[in-house]
C-alpha cells in the first residue's frame, strides 16, 4: 500500500536524499531535475524519475503533478527557477508546496507569495555547526521532525575495511545508508585529507552501495535516523 505520492524537483545532495527516504518509506515517488546525469543517478531509488524544464507547465502536467499530495522544491543556486516552478505549481493547484530557500531574503519573497512550508539552510547550518563541535565525526546534519536527521558522518574507525552487510547499519543500529561518498585522490592525499574532518571535496558518489560494498577508511556515510541511534553508531565504533 503506497504511503502517498509525491514529487520532489532538483535532485543535489539534498533534494535526492528527501525522495530516496520518501520512497524507502514506501511511498510513490517521482524525482524531477533539468539534469539527465542527476536523473540517471536518482533512477532505480524512486518510482520514476524524468528530465524536465520544471517552469514549464505542460511537462509538469504531463507528469500528472497536480495529483501529487506534496511537491518538494529543492532546486539550489538558481533562485529564478525556484519562484517559476513555485508559481508555476500554485497555478496548476498542487495542494501541499514546500519549498527551500536559500538567505532571508528568499524566505520573504517565499512567504509573500503565499508558500506556508519553506526550507531554512540556515537552520540546517546552525545545526551542523553544533553537531560538528559535539562530535568531529559529523560533517553535515539536516534535522528532520520527530528527532530524525540527515548526517553526513566520518566513517569511524571500528568500520573501516568491513563490508555493509558485516557492518549491519539496519539491523544493528537502525539506520539507513541513503549514499556513500568516497575519496578519489592518492594514497598520501588520502592520508592528508583524514586529518581534516570538515574537507571532502573530493569524494565522489559512488553509486548504489550494496552488502558487499566495503568500507574505506576515507569514505563518507550519509546516514538517515534519529539523532541517538547515529550517536550510538559512532560511540560504538569510534
């Protein structure tokens, strides 16, 4: 039974991360980008994914978003985009927009345009902020409700040269590996890098971890779960 259908438009790091855990909660999913290499990397995680020109509103009703209980907008840099496609959806009806936006500034057109649920990075910076300082491991955290979270984590230590499935992140720690980032470089780079907790610019998606997939000790995990299990995660194997 799907647990809703939704549509989630820009597919980076964070618009991704949002569909795949949506459709891990079993609901119907279509991920929308104007990127076809962002498609392709969302494809087998979600119901369907398309390569479209969001602003138009024909090939977003051709998708049949207006029949979507919620639209995601988490288009990035491009703010024009981001306030065509939320016109664009008002227009056609869609009944729940959330939408993030990127400085003050932004919240404020957003809100006097009407949209009632709107993203802050600032609130997930001052989040990852804290986090960083109560724990180096983390890099990156976005709180979602209920004490659920999106973190980017170090791998630690106790993992590192383990496969997935030895590794048990479901089962043992009820988490979700939503990706898994690694590092391109060197060996000595790799070395230089891991001194460094907050430097992974040069890691690189790689793909759709399996069981088999094994840990490097330079790799990073983007985790989903509560706040206590990621931390009993790290504690464990640090």
């Amino acid at each position: 039974m799907s647990e809703g259908r939704f549509a989630v438009i820009g597919m980076g790091r964070f618009g991704s991360a949002i569909a795949q855990r949506l459709a891990e909660k079993g609901a119907e999913v279509i991920a929308i980008d104007t990127d076809q290499e962002q498609v392709e990397l969302i494809r087998d995680r979600v119901t369907y994914a398309v390569a479209l020109d969001s602003t138009d509103k024909d090939a977003l009703l051709s998708q049949g978003i207006r029949d979507m209980d919620a639209v995601v907008v988490t288009i990035g840099e491009n703010f024009q985009a981001v306030l065509l496609t939320t016109f664009v959806l008002q227009e056609i009806g869609v009944r729940r927009i959330i939408v993030r936006a990127n400085g003050e500034t932004q919240i404020k057109i957003l809100e006097k345009m009407g949209v009632k649920e709107i993203l802050s990075p600032e609130q997930e910076v001052s989040n990852a902020v804290a986090e960083n300082l109560v724990n180096p491991h983390v890099l990156m955290s976005v709180r979602l409700p209920d004490d659920y979270g999106i973190i980017e984590v170090k791998a630690p230590v106790g993992i590192a040269g383990r496969t997935l499935a030895e590794i048990g992140l479901r089962e043992k720690y009820k988490l979700n590996l939503v990706t898994l980032l690694r590092w391109d470089g060197t060996e000595d780079n790799a070395a230089e890098m891991l001194s460094d907790s907050s430097s992974h610019s040069n890691h690189h998606i790689l793909g759709v971890p399996t069981g088999e997939t094994r840990i490097e000790a330079s790799d990073i995990l983007l985790l989903f779960g509560t706040s206590k299990s990621i931390q009993r995660f790290i504690e464990i194997n640090s």
